[in-house]
DNA sequence: ACAAAAGTGTTCTTGGTACACCCATGC
DNA sequence: GCATGGGTGTACCAAGAACACTTTTGT
C-alpha cells in the first residue's frame, strides 16, 4: 500500500475499517445435473429467502481460511478444491452495513459430504438452472462462478473433482455436457480423452448406469502435476 | 453471508472490521520491454524501499473504484484496461495492522500517461525482470499478475492496451515476446494475427524502428466486441 | 554498397470434426 | 428377444509449425 505517503497514524483509522466476508459457491454434480449447495435463512434478515452460504472473516484467519471453515462446517469436508472467484464490494451490496466479500467457489463430490450436518444448516442442493432469485448479489456471484467454472474446466482438468474418485468415461462426458451445456460427441470425446493418458484403468465395472456397465478410471493426480510443472495444456475441445 | 444464521446485531459487531486496501499493479511496455510503474517510500513505515502503489478502500467507494482513484492520482489516466486480481488477506502480511488487500493490475500505454504527476509521487518504471524486493508481500502480487497478464493476453486482445493507438506488427510481436519470454516466428506470428481480421491498416509509416519502416495499423475494438459476444477465441499461438 | 529491419509462401504434420454400427447385459 | 446405454474406427479438413529469401531505405 502507498496510503499517499502518510505517516501511519493517519492510515490506520479505525473509521476506515470495514466488515470482511466470504461467500462460497459449492458445487456438486447429481444424476447428470449440476447443482448449488445453497442456504435457506431462518432468521431476519432475509428470513425464508435463499442465500449463499458464507461468514465473516475473523480477526485471525485469511479469507481463504474463513471460506475453508464455512465449508467444512456446513459439509464435513477438508482438502477440497477451492478457488477465489471475485471481491464483490459495491457500497450499498449490504443493506445492513458496509460489507465486502470475498467469494470463493468449490467443488465437491456430492455422495462424500455429510448429510447430517447439511440438513442441520438448512441447507439444501439445487439445480443451477433452477436457482430461484438469491438474496442480495448472490445470483451474480453465482452467475460469476459458472462462467468461472466453465473456462477452469475447459483448461483444467478440475472436472474429476465433482465426480466419485472412480468414474466411467460416460460419467465423466455427461458432467461436461452439464457444464458446458452442450451435446458432445462421444467418439471424438473418448479419443481426445484418452490421448491425454491421465487416467488409470480399474478392472470394476459400474453397472448403476446400464446393464451392460461401464468400466472405472482413476485421475492420475501425479502425472498431471508432473505434466502441468511443464506447461501441459488439458483441454478436452476447442469450441 | 449466512453467519452462521445469528440475528443482526450479533453479527454486525465492530471488532469484525478489517482495514481493506488495495494495489494496483501497473504494467507498461517501453523499447521492447516490459515494466512496472513502482513507488519508492518517502516516509516510514519502510521509508526507501520500493512498493506498489495503494490506498485504503474508501467507506464510500468499492475495491475497483479505490483501484482507479489510485490510478488517476498517480498517472492522470482514466478508462484504463484494469481487472481484480485476487486478494491477499493473510493475518500477518502487514505488521501494522490487520489489513487485507485487493489487488488490481493495469495496462497503460506507456507514452500516454502524466509524467509530471508520476515523478511527484515517487513513481518510477522498472524493468519487470530486474525489480528488486519489494515492501510485504508485494513481489507475490507482481509474480501473481504477471502469470495473469500471460494467460489473459493469450485469449484476450489486451496486449493493444500496452501498445500506442497507432503500433506496428513487428511492435506489437515485440510486446508478445516480452510477455511470453520467448521468440515468436514472424511469418506464423503475422499470418495469424492477420487471419483474425482485427486490425484496421492505416497508410502511414512508422520509421522510428528500421530504415525501410512499418506499417501501422490500429487495433478494431468494435469489431473485436461483436465478435466476443458471439464466443470469439482470441489466441495467437498454442504453445 | 551495406547494414538493418520489414515483409512474404509453401510444405508438412497434427489435431479436430463428422459420422454409424456392433456389443453386452438385464429384463 | 429387445431395449438400453457402452464402446469402437476412418476419412476429411483446418490450423499450427518449420523454414529462407527479397525489399526498402538511411548512412
């Protein structure tokens, strides 16, 4: 910070502070539909309405941390893919106060988290293309992740984190069709897939979707990380 | 925010407040080389070392507003190209306080700006790769925005906010190999800037960089913006 | 006349895209 | 035996990569 070339006393007045907070967009992926963890209020203010789900960051935490803590309180869940999306700090976005937040999006496998705690928060798991209006800016922060979350997709292979560890490749294309909303070819898919070689035959059949079942795969974590350390462009189509 | 679904005044309490700043990182492109305008501190705290420049967000103004005032103040520049960068907010990164920052990165054209106001603030242009450390966890942002500003500029045609309104093909390939660390082969590299039919040639000359001189051209932004809608991949090479 | 940068085409290879049928199984 | 989703190969076309010489002009 510059602070114009002040001395300190001057910088660091308190009535210059302002409220912190943290919002997360978790997604999970269900039955070929992509979904939002989202929150019903309660209380007042907002009561009945629908929000995200976030908290203040406290004196002794980073927001990063914060969003991590909401997380885990409202999942269970430790070491998941978590991201900063975007500040969103408009001065009227809070009509209770000066309020800026720091939102994060995540990705979660949905049949993993705890459902018990979920139910506690009220929380509840809804369809991103069914999203009724949120509370505040939430349906832009919403809107801001999806697109986030597309670009990441499509250069990262950050996709693996919203299925099971073990998937099948019709899984796998399906959560990209949701994604992307899109029909893909499913030969082209398949070979561009496969030539990327990051994916670790199971000798398991899943057989939930098909009679005939499909075979399992494991991402290989490490050969990607190897792979990304030299520039390693995952990207499963053009346009 | 949920917090934790408590009612109003629980949540809205003032020791919450968190000091919120924000730096602004600054690139300019001068004589094929890619720079920085960076600050040098008059007074203590770090009086002599090198920072970025910044300010407190302001109880009437959001994160990016801050970040133009910022801006404006230092180089009399206003419609910059400007995006969030993402924000740093660890509990130790300024000894002074608890205070987090949003930090914002630039692209001026480098002839274009009020030389007058950056000498009055102590701002000087710094050679990217020769920049020295700088004040808390500055050199972080500058690494940060400088894998932002590659990974942008190879999707998206900001490369033309660094250059003069009137450049020239082998200026601005000289742009991208400052960018990108590496030589770009001029055939490919014309053939395929070409190819995207974006640039509106002017008949004058430029005669600053050869004897023979270069045609100059200007950058089409209506064209690029009807494009974009449309789902326009921008991207001059792919490894 | 020569130095220094601007400008220009072709070939090869890679990778994307389009497209239709057989397979395995549970019911 | 049939319905359902899983799995496979080929031909065409577009775009990237490699590569060397001529042009212009100031000195």
């Amino acid at each position: 910070m510059d602070h114009n070339n002040l001395p300190l006393n001057d910088i660091y007045a308190p009535e210059n502070r302002i409220y912190v907070a943290t919002d997360c967009i978790i997604f999970g992926f269900d039955k070929g539909i992509l979904k939002l963890l989202v929150f019903e209020r309660r209380v007042e203010p907002f009561k009945g309405t629908l929000s995200l789900i976030g908290s203040f960051v406290k004196p002794n935490e980073a927001a990063n941390e914060a969003a991590r803590r909401v997380l885990k309180e409202i999942t269970g869940l430790e070491n998941i893919f978590m991201e900063e999306l975007k500040t969103y700090s408009n001065i009227d976005r809070d009509p209770g106060a000066r309020c800026i937040s720091i939102a994060h999006y995540a990705l979660i496998r949905i049949d993993d988290y705890d459902k018990e705690l979920v139910a506690k928060h009220d929380a509840i798991w809804c369809e991103v293309d069914k999203l009724p209006k949120l509370v505040l800016d939430h349906d832009l922060m919403i809107e801001d992740a999806l697109n986030r979350l597309r670009r990441k997709a499509r250069f990262y292979p950050i996709g693996f984190e919203l299925l099971p560890k073990k998937f099948t490749i019709p899984q796998f294309q399906n959560l990209y069709e949701a994604i992307f909303q899109k029909t893909l070819d499913t030969r082209n898919f398949r070979k561009k897939l496969m030539s990327l070689k990051l994916l670790i035959p199971l000798n398991e059949k899943d057989k939930s979707g098909s009679k005939k079942g499909a075979f399992l795969y494991k991402f290989d974590y490490k050969k990607y990380k190897r792979l990304e350390e030299k520039g390693f462009n995952f990207s499963l189509f053009k346009n």
